[in-house]
C-alpha cells in the first residue's frame, strides 16, 4: 500500500483544496493517508476533515481510505517538525497547499510549501489554495493535459518518469503530456525516447520569451505541471531560488515538484 503525507496549516480555507486532492489520489490509489501538522498552540488551528467524511459527501464509501492524524507539539520552526514527521513516514507522495493571494500569509504558505519541496526525497504536490485544480467538488479526478518543462536530459528523463508514475497512481485515462522547451541562452532541447505508456500522448513544444512568464503562460492550459529539481543546483532553480516566488505568484494549476 502506498502512503500519502498532507501537512496541513490548520484552517480549513487554507487546506481544504490541498486535503481534497489528497484524499481523491488515496482513494483512487488505494492509498493510505496521514494528515501532519506542527502544533504551535494557536487557538484557531484545527485539523482537516477526516477522509471518511469527505468521502461521503461525494457519495463514495467512507471506508475506503485510512486516514490518520499525526500532530507534534512545537515552540520551533513548524517546517523543521514537519519534516521530521515526513522523514519519519517515509510517504510516497506529499501533498501540500499555497496560498495564491498577496501578503505575509502567502509568502508564509509559499516558503512552507517550497522548504518542504526542497528537502524531502518524494514527490511534493503543491495545491493553490485558489485558481484551477484537478479534483472537482464531487471528488471527480480529471487529468487531461500535463506540462513538463525541459531541463537538461537527467532532469527531463526524472520528470518524465514521474508523470507516468503520476498518472498510474491517479488511475487517470487518456492524458496529454507535453514536453515544454523554452529557449534560454541558445540552449538546445535536450533529447530523450519517450517511453510508451497505455494512458499517456507525449508531445513537444518549443517557444521562447522570459522563463518564468513563458512556463506560467504554457501552464493556464495544463491540470498539472511537473518539474525536477536536484535541489539548488538544477532545473528548479528557475523555482527554489529567485524565480521561485515569481513562478508560484502566476501559476494557477497544481505543481508537482520531483526530487532527483
């Protein structure tokens, strides 16, 4: 069985659409899920919907997704907990939310969001808290189309591995994957075979302009994008580092970030 970690901030308009995706993927997986949170002792912070009730609000069995909360008291760095806690599971996938409007919360949820990305050795998909999403109000999962920006060739390769194995864990059908190449400096697009796969048609793209406006642009027309990172040092530094922030204030769609 697979395991789904989803930190949560502890305000249901803040997790609601990050614990919604989560839920729909453990169902549709099969998966088991645990919902973590580093308690500060706010007041106002409450833990997310047990699966169960959201599930049977979609009028889906309650029972078909184990869920459990895990929540560690801490005066410290929320993020450093959580990431023991996420160490410490071992998941398959994280799912996390970002919050999309302007000020101090979101570039609190951003820098969250990111500092997790960055250091856990497993898939982070990363949820706005508003614009488009792939998991609709009655728990419909519809994946029609993928992005993928192009590194290099290992970063490429990673990337689109990932969408495969992203696909087969959302059980979605008949998906558009298009390889994204935005021409930066005269750098080519890097080559790779696309392997076969029953649900997927790849496709390639080149266009060029500004980076991040460029991918964002791509974006409005994608359920998801992917990208992999080897960290600071890698395709993701058009993400983890000055043009994180940049990026994330325009995308609109759900990021799944891969370590390599």
């Amino acid at each position: 069985m697979s395991l789904i970690a989803h930190p949560y901030a502890g305000r249901a308009d803040l997790d609601r659409r990050a614990h919604h995706h989560a839920v729909a993927l453990a169902a549709a997986s099969g998966s088991k899920l645990v919902s973590v949170h580093a308690d500060d002792g706010s007041a106002d912070r409450h833990p997310p919907e047990r699966a169960g009730d959201v599930l049977r609000a979609w009028g889906l069995d309650p029972a078909t997704v184990e869920h459990e909360l895990r929540v560690r008291e801490t005066p410290t760095d929320p993020v450093e907990v959580v990431l023991e806690l996420l160490d410490h599971l071992e998941p398959d996938l994280v799912v996390m939310g970002t919050a999309q409007h302007r000020g101090s919360l979101r570039a609190l949820l951003e820098s969250r969001a990111e500092a997790v990305a960055a250091h856990v050795a497993v898939p982070t998909l990363i949820v706005p808290t508003e614009g488009r999403a792939f998991v609709d109000a009655t728990g419909h999962l519809r994946l029609d189309r993928v992005l993928v920006p192009t590194g290099d060739e290992e970063a490429m390769r990673v990337a689109v591995e990932r969408v495969g194995w992203f696909v087969d864990l959302a059980r979605a059908d008949d998906v558009d994957a298009e390889l994204l190449h935005v021409a930066v400096s005269g750098r080519p697009a890097p080559e790779l075979d696309l392997p076969d796969h029953p649900h997927l048609r790849w496709s390639r793209r080149e266009r060029s302009g500004p980076l991040e406006e460029s991918i964002a642009d791509e974006a409005t027309r994608a359920d998801l994008l992917v990208m992999a990172t080897r960290g600071h040092d890698s395709v993701l530094d058009w993400f983890f580092g000055t043009h994180t922030e940049r990026v994330l204030r325009r995308l609109d769609c759900p990021l799944l970030v891969v370590p390599m």
